[in-house]
C-alpha cells in the first residue's frame, strides 16, 4: 500500500488539474465523499493511481464530460422523500397558485426524476400551464438523460408507491410507458421545462423563481459554498419565494441562512423572509 | 495501537438486539466517539436511537450533517444517506448509489473513519446478512486501527461477521456479550 496521505496529496492535485486546465472547481466540496469518488473513477477509467487519472485529466479532454458525471454522482428517484411532495402538493401550491404565472428552479436536476415529479404534481393541481420550470445541472451528460426522461423499469413499482404516498390522485403508469425493461416518460410533460447548464460553484443568479428546489446537491459542499449557493438562492427568490432542501440538510452553519424562514421545517421548506416594504403579490 | 479515539459500528439482519447489547454495555465514563451505521428498512432512524437510548449510558443520536462528531456519544447513520467523517471529524452525508445494495453502507462509513482517526480507531462488525464492511474493516487494520468481529457461530446472521474474518481477519473474534466489556477495557487510558 502507498503511504500513508499519498492519496490526498493525488486528490488536491486533481482538483487542481481540473481547476487550471477545464475551469471546474471541486476545491470547495466535501473532502470525504469526493474522495471517495475519485477513486471510484480512476478504478472504472482503469488507471492506476489517481496520478494516472490526473495525466488523463490534462490531456484527454474527450474524457472531460466522464469525469463531471463521475465526480457528481447524479443519482435520484421519483418522489424521493413523499412526506415532502405532499407538503408541496397541500401547503405550498396553494400559495403559488395566487401567481399569474410561476417560476420554478430545480438546481442538481440529476436524471431529471424530481423534475417529472414536480410536473406531474403541478399537472394534477391545475397549475403546470402557467408554470415555467428551469432544471439545471452541473453535467452535461445528466441533462442530456433527464431532457431523454428514460429509466431503468426495475424503479416503476418504487416510484409508484411513493407518488401515492405523496399523494397522487392516478396512476404512475399513466405518465409513462413501457418498453423492454425501460420506462420513458411521456415527452408531453416536458413542455414547460428547460434544461440548462449551470454550475452552482461559478455562475451566477438564473432566473426570478417562486420556487426553488435544491434537495441533496449542498450535502456535497462545505460550508463557505453552501453559503454562497444560499445567497444565490436568496437574490434568485421573489420576496415569500419558497426554497426545498433535501430532508437531511443542516442549514446552522451558514450565515446567509438567516433570510429563509421555516415554513414546514421537518420537510425543509423554507419562505425567503418577507420584507415589509414589499409584500407578496 | 494508540488509546483509541472512536469506534465505529456496523451490522445489519439482527442487528438492533446486538447493538442493544453492545452500545447497552458501553461504560457511562467512555469518552470515545462512537459512530454506527445498521442496515434497516424503516424510514428513519429516529426509532432506534430511542430503543438503544433507553438502555445506552450514553446519549444515542443520529449523526447530522456538518454537525461535529462528539465524543461520548453514540451516533448513528440516517436512513438513506451514507455517513462520512471528515477530517476536522464533522459528519458530512452522501446519497451517492448504493455500496454492497445498502445506503448507509458500513464500508463508506469505515473507510471514511479510517482515513480520520487511523491507529486510533476501532471497527466492530456484528451480525449481518450481506458482506457489507469487510472492505471497510480491512482498511482499518491496514491503517493500523483494531478490528473486533462477533462470532459467527453465535450470530443471528452469520454472514457479515464471517465475511469480515474471511477479508480482513480480527484482533477479537468474541461473543457477542463479550464485546461491551472488551470495548470499555480497551478505552480505559
Ligand atoms: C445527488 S443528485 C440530487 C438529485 C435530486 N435533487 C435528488 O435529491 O434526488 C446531485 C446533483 O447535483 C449536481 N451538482 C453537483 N455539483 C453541482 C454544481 N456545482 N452545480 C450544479 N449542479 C451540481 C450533480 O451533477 C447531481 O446531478
């Protein structure tokens, strides 16, 4: 076995490699769990050491989109976390609907699951013609899946017991179809949808949103980058706009947190505080 | 090795009475840090810090991101993420795919441990159906960390203990009962 903290001299280099020569900055993400994925893909690029990655890194930038997908990890679900898409459904809806037209913003949109989760609920609320939604992402490679909106049908019966339990007035299936051992999604939900590229780490506010979902992106951020994302969050929200953050997120170690109220504090749904100079509309 | 600064648990089938009897036995003046991670089907963990509180001497909670790993105090993995420790010993959770079909899983929380407290470490695997925490343990003997190992014979699932010896061997094989009081021997200065 190497020495010992060879293996984190390797990573610091990596992530310097992929700062100076693709302009990708992973210096502010949680160390263990990066860790972690950088020797996942230097096992699966069939490289001996993370150096050996590195060498790839600077001179294959073919491999570049590989890399983003492999250090992020896009993994999700449907309806992940039910107990949160009924308090959508029954708590938060009913205040968007005062809006002529709703902006929402899904920041790590992943393969898209919670995107067609979002829009088959506002659908069966009577809201999704007058909404927008933007589904962003940090790689190309999982916009490109969630814009394709295919999965593996092993997930289907999962799915459809935790939109039920969100609270699903149908059935999953009518939503999508089978074919093989794939489901895809029915392309007519994507209408209002855009996928777009952004990174969370360098770019800056995207759009005046009503509601802004980022569930299980900032559990991979240290704190002075959670921060910086809260602070983006907040000059993206109209004033009483709605933040969603993933069901097991701490928000006690970031000073911009102050702004965002509880509004269903188990579910992690915060309000942007309301300012008395201006009310919500 | 070194007086030990944390423990890390893991198990799974069975798992909720041995963790009973191992983090029940745990002495009230123990002042390691002690992190599980127990494979479950319920929706939070909440539940079984409560059942393991009421006869844990230790206070018993479930580890919270960026929330500092506390020593004297017995913290388990949420449901559906895996743990991690960090260097400066905060927790920080992932919900990257699924290691040995589990999330938690024991060898993420092992491994990540490892690299922080190194010879410092003890890893414990009980009873379990799956050979999650193998890889894990071998990392931490590696490190120069201690393993303890429930004896198979005795275990309600004898799968993950024997596939702990089977890759990275044991400095105690023991019975179940035993495990609480070679803990607190171990971490007396
Ligand atoms: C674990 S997934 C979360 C998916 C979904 N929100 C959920 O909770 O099921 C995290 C996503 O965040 C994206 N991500 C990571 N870093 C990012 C960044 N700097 N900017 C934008 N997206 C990022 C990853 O590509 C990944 O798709």
């Amino acid at each position: 076995m190497s020495a010992p903290g060879l293996d984190n001299i390797e990573v610091d280099l990596l992530i310097q490699a992929l700062q100076r020569r693709h302009g990708y900055d992973f210096s502010q993400y949680a160390p263990a769990s990066l860790k972690r994925r950088v020797q996942q893909l230097t096992e699966q690029l069939d490289c001996k050491t993370i150096s050996g990655l590195i060498e790839r890194v600077m001179h294959e930038p073919e491999l570049l989109p590989n890399i983003l997908e492999g250090l992020t990890v896009p993994a999700s679900d449907m309806f992940r976390d039910p107990t949160m898409f009924r308090g959508l459904r029954e708590q938060v809806f009913p205040l968007l609907a005062s809006y002529p037209q709703i902006n929402i913003w899904q920041a790590g949109c992943a393969h898209g699951q919670e995107v067609y989760s979002l829009v088959i609920l506002l659908e069966e609320a009577g809201l999704y013609e007058r909404t927008q939604i933007f589904a962003t992402d940090l790689s190309d490679r999982a916009l490109q899946q969630a814009q394709d909106g295919i999965y593996p049908a092993r997930e289907a019966q999962q799915w459809s017991r935790n939109y039920q339990a969100s609270g699903g007035t149908r059935s999953l299936a009518d939503y999508y179809s089978a074919r093989y051992n794939l489901l895809k999604v029915d392309q007519h939900l994507r209408r209002n949808v855009t996928f777009a590229k952004h990174n969370l780490v360098s770019d800056s506010v995207f759009c005046e949103a009503h509601l802004i979902l980022c569930r299980n992106v900032m559990i991979y951020f240290s704190n002075p980058l959670q921060n910086r994302v809260l602070s983006l969050f907040r000059d993206s929200l109209v004033r009483g706009g709605f933040l969603c953050l993933g069901l097991r997120e701490s928000l006690e170690y970031a000073s911009s947190a102050g702004e965002f109220t509880p509004f269903a504090e188990q579910l992690r749904i915060y309000r942007l505080a309301i300012h008395q100079e201006r009310k919500l509309a | 090795m070194n007086v030990p600064a944390a423990i890390a648990i893991g198990c799974s089938a069975g798992g909720v009475d041995a963790l009973k009897a191992v983090i029940g036995g745990l002495q009230a003046t123990l002042r390691q840090t002690v992190v599980v991670c127990c494979h479950s089907s319920s929706d939070t963990v909440g539940l079984l810090c409560e059942v393991l509180g009421r006869t844990s001497k230790l206070p018993v909670i479930e580890a919270a991101e960026r929330h500092q790993a506390q020593p004297g105090v017995v913290q388990l993995a949420p449901t559906g993420y895996h743990l991690l420790v960090e260097n400066d010993h905060h927790f920080s959770l992932s919900i990257d795919s699924r290691v040995n079909h589990s999330r938690p899983s024991i060898d993420v929380l092992f491994m990540s441990a490892a690299d922080v407290w190194r010879s410092a470490l003890i890893g414990v695997v009980l009873t379990g159906g799956n050979n999650d925490g193998a890889a894990g343990l071998r990392r931490i003997r590696q490190l120069g960390g201690l393993a303890i190992v429930q004896s198979p014979h005795g275990a309600v699932a004898a799968t993950m203990p024997q596939a702990a010896l089977d890759l990275a061997g044991a400095d105690h094989c023991v019975p179940l009962d035993d495990i609480a009081p070679l803990i607190n021997r171990l971490c007396m200065a």
